[in-house]
C-alpha cells in the first residue's frame, strides 16, 4: 500500500453543522476551564497522568494493529515519557494567574490559557503525542479538538476516551477533549478557518504544516526532520555507533530526530563501517539500494514519488524482505552508501527523511567537506523544493534537481537528468 492523500470531499451542511457544534462546546469547555485555580488544574493532571500510565501498554498495542508501524516496546516507553515523565517536569510549575514577577522591572508574568486548540497528531507516533498534547492543554487550561491521521484514527479516540474519563472525573470541563475523525482534508482547511479555533498545533508532513503556518492563526508546528550525524577522525567510534544503533533502531526509526545519514571522516570511515557490521548493520550493495529506494519512495517517470506506507517503521529484516533483499535475521540496520559529490548526494532518493532503520554513508575527505554534506542533508526535506543553501564550502551553485530513483548506473557516476521536485508524505 502507498501513503496516498485522501481526496477532499465537499462536506454537506449537516456535518458543516455539527462540526461547528463539537467547536462550540469547545469554546465553552475552555471558558469553564479559565474558572479553575491551580490546585484544580493540577488535579486534573495527575489523573490524566495516572491514567496514561496505566494505559501505556494498551495504547502501545492498538498502535501497532492500526498502523502497523514500530515497536511494541519502545512505544509502552514513549508513552511513558508523555505521562509520567511529562508529569515530573511540570510538577510545581504554576500555570494559573501569577507565575511570575520581576520585582526590578516592575513586570507581573500572569498566565492565560488561549482557548480552543486544534491538534494536529501524526500516524508515527499516534498515542504518545496525543497523550503529551492533551496533558499539556489540561495543564494551561485550554480545551483540545484533536485531528489524528486518516491512518491512526481508533488510537487518538481510544487515548482521548481513556483521558477524558479520568480528567472529567477530576473536574475537566466537559467538551475539553474531543476527537474530529473525519478523513476528508476539507474538514481541516474548515476549522483552520474557524473562528472559535484559537490556536493550531500541528505535529505532521510538510504540507499540512504548510498549511498550518498559513492559517492566519497563533500556532507550533513540528514538521519532518532530516538529521545527519558527522563523525570526526577524532571520535569514539565504538561509542558513536552503539549511540548511532540506539536511535536508528528505536521504534523502527519512525523518530523525526533519529539519524538519517551519517557523514564519516575518510580516516575513520573503514573503521566505522566494520564496527557497524560488527553491532548488526548490513551494508546494502549497489543493487539493493535500489531496490530498497524504489521499494520505498517508489517511482513515476523515474522520479522519486511518495514513501510506501509498507516501508515505514518495520524492523531491519522485515523492510529487507519486503523489499526483496535477503539479510540476517539479526540484522540491526540498513547501510545505504551515498555518493561524496554535493551535488550527486543532493539529488539522491536516499538522503531525505527515512522513517525506517535506513542509515546514509556518505565518506567524506575533510572537515570542510563534512560539515557542508550535514548541512546539506540537514535542508535536504522531500518536500521542500528548496535546494540548499551555497556556502563558503560550497562555492558553486545549487541546481535545482529532482530525486530520481536509481537508473541501472551508479550513483556516484551518473548525474540526474533535469525534471520535476518529488514530494514528501512524511506525517
């Protein structure tokens, strides 16, 4: 199956209607919600807290039946770090009127919660994010209309219902957590629009925080991540590549901040590639590299085309498999060589985002060289359409080049043919 957009639908006047009730009793819930004091908040927290942690196992469950994505273990912790961590760090922190004062400048920080958030919670992590975005909202006393991913619809509703019951019974507003599941885009371009929506956090792909940051409205948005690693000649090797392992393998690497490509310094990088192999990691050849992109990102006309819902969040062997590449059972993760040249590593399929255990190498002949591929990769989105930046280390010009999925030839060898930018699906 390949991560498709849902086309828009006209919404007819009875769900336009009941849309805009389910807002009201929002409004409503958060101007019940401004009456309480802190001790009240705070109760309410707790229960919400109590609640995911006793249910972290459960959601962690529905999570994988529904999306198919991660690890069943790694998700139970991560919605451990969005209840009880998250508990331990605002502890005491007040959030209700006064929280402040700066004595010498005469200033009174008070504390207003902004009303209605729409929440914009992605198929990659879909109970931890609603679990860490509803405790904060409760926290700062603003109501929360939640809209998950077409793909992870049962997991936001079960961790909403699972909240709302035990926050309700510590004294939450009624109408504070709901859930708009509704798969057609038109229902989130209508309450981006919508007057009593009063803030938009979006936690997502690049389109939908495109449009997010286009609303008009006060807003936070969190979009892909691209983040590449660069190992000095002077580094722990054996150390990065356990620190390297730890977060590519996490939850199947569906992470934004796990490392996608990791730039080596030319001295070390057989060093570092052995003790990869060594820790698990399997080196792709040629060919299986591009199987793997086009297994992943796919093709139209040659040109990269949206990631494959299959790809995303299976361990190592399960992706290999899927993809037709035989490796070990054990296999930890997928080494993807990258060509050096800027401008070839610029246009490959295989440096943007990898929402998989796929890690980049790219050898890299100095500093100045490194430091340019990681900035690089760093600007380097799918989506974006935007070639990076020229820098003092790369004093000639970008072109504005398309990914293209792997021709018979090299890499390293071949230079893209002029075309179309690829878009990103990433969510």
């Amino acid at each position: 199956m390949t991560l498709t957009e849902t086309p828009p639908t006209s919404l007819d006047d009875t769900r336009h209607a009941e849309i805009d009730a389910l807002v009201a009793s929002s409004a409503e819930a958060a101007r019940r919600f401004r009456e309480l004091d802190q001790e009240q908040v705070d109760a309410i927290v707790d229960a919400m807290v109590r609640a995911g942690v006793r249910a972290a196992a459960e959601l962690a469950q529905v999570a994988i039946e529904e999306t198919g994505f991660g690890v069943f273990e790694d998700k139970v912790v991560k919605n451990y770090v969005a209840t009880e961590f998250l508990s331990d760090y605002l502890r005491g922190k007040k959030s209700v009127g006064v929280i402040d004062e700066d004595v010498e400048r005469n200033i009174v920080h008070v504390a207003e919660p902004i009303g209605v958030v729409l929440a914009i919670t992605p198929v990659t992590n879909p109970t931890s994010t609603v679990l860490y975005k509803a405790i904060v909202a409760a926290k700062t006393r603003n109501a929360v209309l939640f809209r998950p991913s077409p793909y992870a619809i049962r997991c936001c509703e079960r961790a909403v219902e699972m909240l709302r019951e035990a926050a309700e019974a510590a004294g939450m507003p009624p109408g504070a957590l709901q859930v708009i599941p509704d798969a057609a885009h038109e229902v989130t371009h209508y309450l981006f629009k919508h007057p009593d929506v009063d803030f938009i956090w979006v936690t997502g792909g690049p389109k939908i925080v495109a449009l997010a940051n286009a609303a008009g409205k006060p807003g936070l948005s969190v979009g892909p991540g691209n983040a590449p690693i660069y190992i000095h000649r002077t580094a722990d090797v054996r150390g990065a590549v356990v620190d390297i392992l730890i977060s590519k393998t996490f939850d199947a690497s569906v992470i934004c901040p796990a490392e996608q490509t990791c730039i080596v310094d030319d001295a070390v990088y057989d060093e570092t590639l052995a003790e990869l192999e060594r820790m698990g990691a399997h080196l792709l050849t040629e060919e299986e590299a591009n199987r793997l992109a086009e297994f992943a990102f796919g093709c139209e006309d040659g040109v990269t085309s949206k990631v494959n819902m299959e790809a995303l969040g299976q361990q190592a062997p399960q992706l290999a498999a899927r993809a037709g590449i035989t490796v070990a059972p054990e296999t930890k993760i997928l080494l993807a060589p990258l060509p050096s040249d800027l401008e070839l590593l610029a246009a490959h399929v295989l440096v943007q985002e990898k929402l998989m255990p796929v890690l980049g190498l790219v050898r890299s002949p100095s500093v100045e060289h490194g430091v340019a591929a990681a900035v690089l990769v760093t600007e380097s989105t799918a989506a974006s359409g935007t070639p990076p930046r020229s820098t003092p280390t790369t004093p000639r010009s970008w072109t504005r080049t398309p990914r293209r999925c792997a021709p018979a030839g090299s890499w390293s060898t071949r230079r893209p043919r002029s075309g179309r930018w690829a878009g990103s699906t990433t969510t």
